[in-house]
C-alpha cells in the first residue's frame, strides 16, 4: 500500500514512502469506511457569536459591502466596494472562495470522523480547510516564514472556523488575515503589502504587483479589520504548543538507538517532519497534544519504511510510550486514520 497522493503536492514536495504493510492497510479501509454522523448546516444567514453588523461586511463570498475603511495617508476617508478576487484556477472575477461555499455548514475543528461524510468522503467543509491551509502554506513559504510561523497561522485559521460557521467568512481572507496574525504572535512580522502581493500571485500567476489603488486599500483594511475580528473569536488566545520541538528531541533520540546504517538509508527523519507538516491541513493541532502527535508521525515513518527499533520486543513498554507516557496505541490510530484522510484528500482535490 502506499500513500495517496506521496510525491505530488504534500509529502515534502517529493518524498516518497513505499508499502507501509498490512497496518497501515486496514488503518485506511477503517478510515475510508468508518461512518459519519449527518452534518447539521447552518442556515444561510448565520453568523458567529463575535459578528456584528460592520463585522459581517467582511464576508466577501456573500457580496456585501465591505466597513468604510481609510485609503492612504492625507485622502481622508471614503467608501469601500467588494473586493473581487478570483479564486485560483477560476473564470471571470468572482468574491474569493464563492465557488468553495456551497452546502457547508459549522466547522468541525479540522477532523477525525465530523469530517467526513457519505460513504467515508472528505465533508465540503474539509475540503475548503484543505484548500486554503494548502493556500496557507504555499503564501507562508513565499514571504520566507520559517515552520513555526507558518503551523501558527494554520493553527489560528482552524480554531476560528472551529467557531464560526465557515459560510459567515471569507476563508482567503482569514488566511491572510492569520498569516499576519501568526508574524506578530511568532517575531516574525510580515508586512500587509507583501501578503496582497504574495496572495494576489497566487491567484493570479504571472500578474504584476497591485497598484497602490483604491482596491489595494480595501484589501489592506479588510485584512486589519479581520485580523481584530479573530483575535476577538478566539478570545486573544493565539499561542500555541506545536510538536515541532517534540520531534526534534525525539528524533535525536532515536537516532542513538537505531543502527547507524538503517539510519542512513532511510530518510525517516525527512519523512517525518514531511508528515508533521502536512497534517495541518487538517485540524490535528487543535485535537491531539503535540507530543502525542509528534510520536504518532514518527511512528508513522518508521511503519512505512519498515524500519523497527531494537529490542523493542524485549522493553516493558513501546518505544512510543517512552516518550509519552499517556501514549496510547488507539491515539496514535486515530492520528494516522487522520493524516491518511488527509492524503486522501489531496488525491481528489485539484
């Protein structure tokens, strides 16, 4: 068996990882075929608890009018319009991510079995969360964001759409409001212009820079105006613990125990922190400690490498449970089960 989607778009861009064996097999037939309670949508006109009327205009997919915003130093104020801007790949101007919001409902804090739904399929909502924390990421390693930086701003999209009902905002636009959000929080300060710029690259390959025009304007405000939004839905609560520290220590760890040519011979410490990286796709940060998700990708690795430490057979407890010692081997199922789902994903999400 191996990955869905290894050596496409996720997986470090490249790194591919053979059979994982019969274990990771029936990890993924239980994940395809597992069943999902039915989803509860939201009515059309549903918004979060912290929205108000000026707060609401921020929604871009719906076509309102945006909050009257300032245009550059010395002009005074004046109105804002909507600010078009076509998703990636789409035809014609259109509110970002309206192509993306249609039948979806309450977030389900990035997934486990709430994001799925009929028939073991990714739920609408999962599959727009996947398209802009992959958004997320490919704007984050433009600007030059380092790992942390980027996992924060990802982090801080999932629990505001943890919140909020993923139709009562623009999803773009908490992106880039987060990835702005996430410099700040990481002493990693990125400029406003420098995210249109990258965003706009995005979604329009090959187009030149904006122009300092009314348009630029509105954006840069609704970016501001949005940031002050999710600070206030999430309650200012915007640090987080990441497992990236986690898997440094324990890959040291490991590496002492293994043999130094099985060591050498598979990339299991690349593999890994592929894996860790990818798994914010999806909202695994927000439901599992960062130790037990930084043992579960390293468990993961070594599966699909078949790499098996040393006397393990032998030790009164797993290698796993050495490292956390609330470990447990459903846990670490349940990661995987998620983390597959999320390569499964990525094969059917252009």
């Amino acid at each position: 068996m191996s990955f869905p989607g290894a050596g496409r778009r996720l997986l470090g861009r490249g790194v591919r990882l053979p059979g994982a064996g019969q274990a990771l097999a029936s990890l993924q037939a239980a994940a395809v075929s597992t069943p999902a309670p039915a989803l509860k949508f939201a009515p059309a006109h549903s918004a979060g608890p912290a929205s108000g009327a000026q707060l609401r205009a921020l929604s871009r997919g719906r076509g309102g009018a945006a909050a009257p915003s300032r245009g550059p130093p010395g002009t005074g104020r004046r109105p804002s319009g909507t600010l078009l801007l076509p998703v990636r790949g789409g035809g014609g101007s259109r509110p970002v991510g309206r192509g993306l919001m249609e039948a979806v409902g309450l977030g389900t804090c990035g997934g486990g079995d709430a994001a799925r739904g009929a028939e073991g399929r990714p739920a609408p909502e999962a599959r727009v969360h996947f398209r802009v924390t992959r958004f997320i990421m490919e704007a984050g390693v433009k600007l030059g964001m380092q790992s942390i930086p980027v996992a924060t701003a990802c982090a801080i999209y999932h629990k505001f759409f943890c919140e909020i009902a993923l139709d009562a905002y623009d999803p773009y636009l908490v992106a880039m409001s987060s990835l702005y959000l996430a410099g700040k929080v990481e002493e990693q300060h990125l400029r406003t212009r420098d995210i249109i710029n990258v965003s706009n690259r995005y979604f329009h390959p090959g187009s030149e820079p904006l122009e300092l025009d009314s348009r630029f304007w509105e954006l840069r405000d609704s970016i501001v105006q949005c940031e002050l939004l999710v600070l206030r839905v999430l309650r200012f609560q915007v640090s987080f613990q990441h497992p990236h520290k986690y898997l440094l220590h324990y890959l040291l760890s490991l590496k002492n125990w293994l043999n130094r040519h099985s060591w050498q011979r598979t990339p299991v410490s690349v593999t890994a922190w592929a894996l860790l990286r990818d798994s914010y796709h999806g909202g695994l940060c927000l439901r599992f400690r960062a130790q037990h998700i930084a043992a579960a990708v390293l468990y993961l690795a070594l599966q699909a490498y078949g790499v098996e430490v040393p006397a393990e057979a032998e030790a009164e407890k797993p290698w796993w449970q050495v490292f956390s010692e609330d470990l447990t081997k459903p846990v670490i199922d349940n990661i995987v089960s998620d983390l597959i789902q999320i390569y499964t994903m990525d094969t059917e999400i252009p």
